[in-house]
C-alpha cells in the first residue's frame, strides 16, 4: 500500500515537473512579430533564405506582423516585351510559420517542418 | 497538376541522383560495349561512346541529361543533344522543327533554332515564348508579391526612330502603402527624368544605365529624384523617392456603381499571386452583399500567375454554371495524347474550383465555400499586358457559355505552357502545353480581340478602347470602365468611336518588336521585378 502511494506520488510528481510541462513546452502556438525592426527582419531574412537553401531572400518589412504565416514564390521574371515569362503556374506556392515554443520566436517551413530559432525577434502569440 | 515548390526542390534532388545513375548506366554501357556485351540502345547516334547527331535519330533525352560543358562526360555537343532530344520529346511543335545540326552553333544559339518559326494567322511568330535563363536565377524565390522598389507599376513605349515613335514612361498605377503612394503619385503621370536624366531624350550606354538605376533600385534607402509631369500639365515637378522593400496588393479599388439598370461591380485584379486569393474571395463576398448585377473585372495589367487562382475566380463568378464543367484542359504533342509527357499523370481536365486552396493558411484557411456572384456575363478589361492565366480565365469562362464582353485591347495571346526544365546550370523554356476550355478551344494565339462583329472564335464580342491614363483606376470616367458601363446600359451594346488609324495599330500591336538595341536591367534578379528600357538607336 505504502509501496503504490510513493509510486502515485512519484508518478504525479514526475508528471507535473517533467512529462506534463515537457508536453507544455511543446505546444507551438502562432505568433506575430510584436516590434519589427531592422534587426529583425534581417534575422528572418538570413533563416529564410537558409530554409530555402538561397543566399537570400526578400522578406517585406511587414512580415509576420498581422499574420502569423507568409507565402513564397518565384521571382516573377519578364521578357522584353513585358509578359511574365510563366503567366501559367501549376506550382503551389511555399507556406512559412511564425510561432512561439517555449518562449521561443521560431519560422517554420510548414511543408517540411525545418525551423529556424530567431533569437532577436520579439513575438507574442496571435 | 499542382507541385508544391517543397516537391519541386526534392525532385531537384532526385534529379541529380537520377543523373549520377544516368551517368553510371552510361559509363557502364561504354564499357560494357567495350568489351562486346551490353545493350547498345543509344547506338543510333553513339560512336565509340561519344554522341554525334544522325538527323532524324533521337536518343532518349534522359541519357543526355546534365552531360555538360567542363564535366569528364559532356561537351557542348551533349548539351546541345539533349536540347534537340528534350525538344524533339516534348516541345509542342516538335514537327515544325528544323532538324540542322548542332555543329556550327553555340548552346544558346542552337536553342533559340529550336522552335518552329511558323505563323499565326494575323502573321506574328507563333511561338514568341522561348526562354532560357539561369537556374541559379530561376530557383529564386521571394515573399509573394515582394519587390525592391517604390510601389510604381510603369508603362514603356519603347523608342523607334523608324516609326517616329519617342521613349516615354507612364505611371499605370501605384501600390497602397507605398513610398508612391505616400507621394501621392497619380496615375498618367508621366517620368520627365530620373535623377536628371531626360527619359526621351536618353541614348547613350551611361545616361541608360543611370534610368535604370533610378526606374530599379538595387539597393534599399537609394533616394532617387523623378521629374514627373501630371497627365494634361504642362509644369513639371520633382518627387524625391526612397527605395525599400514593397509588397504589391493584387486584388484592388474593389466597388459598386449604382446605374439604372442594376448595381455594377468592379475590381482591379493585378496579379495571380497567392495572397490575391483573400483579396479575391473579399471582394467578391462584398460584391455579392451588395447584389451586383453585372461584374467588370479589371485584368488590364495582369499576365497571370498561378492558375488555380484562375479556377477559383471562375466560380466565384459564374457559380452553378461551373458545376461539372471543365476550367481547363491541357494537351500536349501527338506523342502524348493521354499522359503529361512530364509528370508522367494521366491527362485529365481540370475543374473550377468551387473551394478555398489556402495559399496562406494564416489568412485564409483551405477547404471552405467560395463565394459566387453566380453571373451568366462578364465585362472584362484588357490590353496586350492581359495574358496567360488571365486570358485563360475569359476562355474558359466563354467555353460554358459565360457571356465575356470584353472592352480594351486586344490580349497577348498566350494559350501555352511549359515545365521549366534545367539542364547544365540553365532552365530552359519550352512551349509544352496548350489550355482548351470545354468546348476544346485554345487557339488564341492572337490573342482576344474586341469587336462588335466578331465572326472568330478569338474574337469577342465587346469594344476597343485604349488604356486611358487621363483617370484613376476604377473611376467611372476612366475610357474603359465608362464603356463598359455604356455598352451595358439598357443593354444598347454601343461603343466608343474608334479611328480607322487606331484600329490598324490595334491590330498590329503585337508586330512591334524592338531588338536593334537592348539596355537591360542587369543588377541582381532576386530582389525586384525585372523589366527593361528597350530602345532603338
């Protein structure tokens, strides 16, 4: 009887110090960018562009800051005429995350799951 | 029919290792070959190992792939091999190339032979869409709708000495939100001068190069002086502009105009971009709040984009009528009447789509209701910027049996497409694919043309009427809204008078085309949308 008390106890204890605040710190939840600024859009620039395996990346200084997801596309090119050179596109555009875990700013590509912590962003949760 | 840009970026790697094997297959044939076992099914245009060009004989492109110029395999002859291989497979008109031999050509050269060189019927080059670029270029990618810029949209007339026909650049419109914008930049504005540069009068290599600069800044905080010169002004005056990083709003100017005949609506649809699907859905689910009758849907600056975009505009304005029906389908050369000679899928039409995608979950999630006007006509605004996507949308749209009136210019005539293909470091684009609605039409090549006799089936029912700078985007005064708003009115179908002079060029505007000489906008192509002063010496 002592024996399965300590062991409830334990298993509560255990439950509320690790396994149920591990599981808390999990949770992602959406994010916007709370004070954009020049420091911050370029550490989203570089962990975008580090996403998409690019040297960089145009990433308007409004990002994240009234949703918490951004869509990339191709650059749209031209031809010397002025018509897009691909005015018919099958690609579906890429879809990027802003969350909060753990207290934590972090983009995500929302396809492959790849994050990048962004260390100097300051963001609160939608 | 929609690969994701995440999917694409894994079929690169695919590739590469599909090529490692290639390349092993190869190797392993030669020597096989070598001593006197193996298949030799590349033997038709193989000596020794090394690939020659047999006319007439095709090997498999595949095995040709990413043989390049430098590598231990590959050489120029593989590179220009596996172009006439990939084309002869599956370029559109495979037939109507002229099977020369690739010796007496640069790579770049003997790609640009590889196209037909037939006409339409109005006598333009039938296939004006043959691309190659770098893949590095290509592979690109931005936040949707992102540019490095002021939020200006121009429009060139390009300089021709021989038809007397001066440079000038006119502001089409601007983007909210803006430095333009914040300038209050109007519309028909015309650039006097970029930095002190006269525009008309520019014609040597630094004083071009400094326009471009100025209409492209490569860099953000580039402060630039533009001399600009209000439409119907005589005065100048100087607008100082600082570059930064823009984003465009494609779905625009979205209103109601009360007329005795019912309330009209009206929106400037810009670009098929991924954040023009909440804009889209808004404005039609005010549009229909608001019980218009009739829709003119402003596509004058758009040359399309994502088509799925397309689709869904489709029903969100024709509605039940979409219902089974066929948006688009594609159809490729003879040698693939059944399947995607690319993504190897079975042909199948493509519907309208009756259902949110969620380009951007976080502002539209996928899966709902689209709105519907549920209209059985359509006015359309267009000129030769119309293309692509946008003129797919008035095909199909006419393929069940939606009424288009269509009110501008004639359209650019872009039916096609192509899956960019790289090879050896460039993508190459190839006229693959061509758009049938559901009644099987897609030859438009010449684009949609306004008339009030149409007796074509390019031909549509509506009115020329030339872009009109002279008024903001979406005013009821501005040319082409008001004819449109005149041709509906008690349904009298009347149009703007139009010169015999006008209707010449408006049919002969697709002829034009400057290439004695060519200033290019040639800083890096990551970070604006790249146009060009095109112009004769």
């Amino acid at each position: 009887m002592k024996f399965t008390l300590t062991l409830v106890t334990t298993l509560i204890i255990t439950c509320l110090t690790s396994g149920c605040s591990l599981q808390a710190k999990n949770i992602a939840n959406p994010a916007v960018i709370a004070k954009p600024s020049t420091q911050s859009n370029i550490e989203l620039q570089v962990a975008i562009a580090s996403l998409l395996g690019q040297k960089q990346v145009l990433i308007a200084k409004s990002a994240f800051t009234k949703s918490s997801s951004l869509t990339i596309e191709r650059v749209p090119y031209s031809s010397q005429n002025g018509q897009l050179i691909n005015g018919r596109v099958t690609e579906k555009p890429m879809l990027f995350r802003l969350v909060i875990r753990d207290g934590q700013c972090i983009v995500q590509n929302a396809e492959s799951e790849e994050e990048r912590v962004l260390p100097v962003t300051k963001c609160h949760v939608l | 029919m929609t690969l994701s840009l995440n999917s694409f970026l894994n079929k690169r790697v695919n590739k590469e290792l599909k090529k490692t094997f290639s390349t092993l297959i190869l190797t392993s044939t030669v020597l096989l070959s070598a001593c006197g076992g193996g298949s030799t099914s590349h033997s038709p245009s193989t000596v020794s190992g090394e690939y020659t060009w047999v006319a007439g004989t095709f090997v498999d492109d595949s095995t040709l792939d990413n043989l390049c110029v430098g590598s231990s395999n590959g050489s120029a002859l593989t590179e220009k091999l596996w172009l006439r291989s990939w084309s002869n497979d599956t370029y559109l008109w495979y037939n109507e190339i002229d099977d020369q031999s690739p010796a007496s050509f640069s790579i770049s050269d003997y790609f640009t032979e590889l196209k037909t060189n037939a006409l339409t019927p109005s006598g333009k080059l039938k296939d004006q869409f043959h691309f190659s670029m770098s893949t590095q270029e290509w592979n690109l990618l931005n936040q949707s709708g992102a540019s490095l810029g002021y939020g200006i949209h121009y429009h060139f007339q390009q300089k021709d000495v021989s038809l007397a026909i001066p440079r000038k650049i006119t502001i089409s419109y601007t983007d909210p939100d803006t430095p333009a914008s914040a300038q209050s930049i109007s519309r028909g504005a015309i650039i006097v001068a970029v930095d002190g540069v006269n525009v008309e009068n520019a014609d040597d290599d630094t004083s071009i190069a400094s326009l471009n600069n100025g209409l492209f800044p490569e860099s953000e905080g580039l402060e630039v002086v533009f001399t600009l010169q209000n439409f119907g002004e005589s005065d100048t005056h100087e607008v100082t502009l600082i570059a930064e990083r823009v984003v465009s709003t494609p779905v625009q100017n979205v209103k109601t105009i009360d007329t005795d005949n019912g309330k009209v609506g009206y929106l400037q649809f810009n670009s098929h971009i991924a954040t023009a699907e909440k804009g889209l859905v808004d404005a039609i689910t005010r549009l229909e709040t608001e019980n218009i009758s009739d829709l003119v849907l402003d596509l004058r600056y758009n040359g399309g984009g994502l088509l799925a975009l397309a689709s869904q505009l489709g029903y969100m304005i024709a509605g039940d009528a979409t219902t089974d029906k066929t948006f688009e389908k594609l159809t490729f050369n003879d040698k693939y009447p059944t399947k995607d000679p690319v993504t190897g899928s079975t042909l199948q039409p493509s519907p309208f789509h009756s259902k949110t995608i969620g380009f951007n979950a976080g502002l539209l999630t996928a899966g709902q209701d689209l709105p519907t006007l549920n209209l059985t006509r359509l006015f359309v605004l267009t000129t030769a910027n119309t293309c692509s996507a946008s003129e797919s949308l008035m095909n199909s749209l006419r393929g069940i049996d939606i009424e288009v009136i269509q009110i501008g210019e004639t359209t650019c005539g872009k039916p096609y497409g192509f899956y960019p293909t790289p090879n050896c470091g460039t993508t190459y684009f190839s006229v693959q694919f061509k758009g049938e609605n559901d009644q099987g039409f897609g030859d438009y090549a010449d684009g949609f043309m306004p008339t009030q006799t149409p007796s074509f089936k390019s031909e549509v029912q509506g009115c020329i009427v030339e872009d009109d700078f002279s008024k903001a985007l979406g005013s009821e005064t501005e040319a082409m809204l008001a004819a449109a708003l005149v041709y509906r009115a008690d349904d009298s179908r009347t149009c703007p008078e139009v010169s015999a002079n006008k209707r010449a060029q408006h049919a002969f505007i697709h002829n034009i085309v400057d290439s004695a000489f060519i200033i290019e906008d040639k800083r890096p192509q990551s970070i604006f949308f790249n146009n060009r002063i095109v112009s004769l010496k």
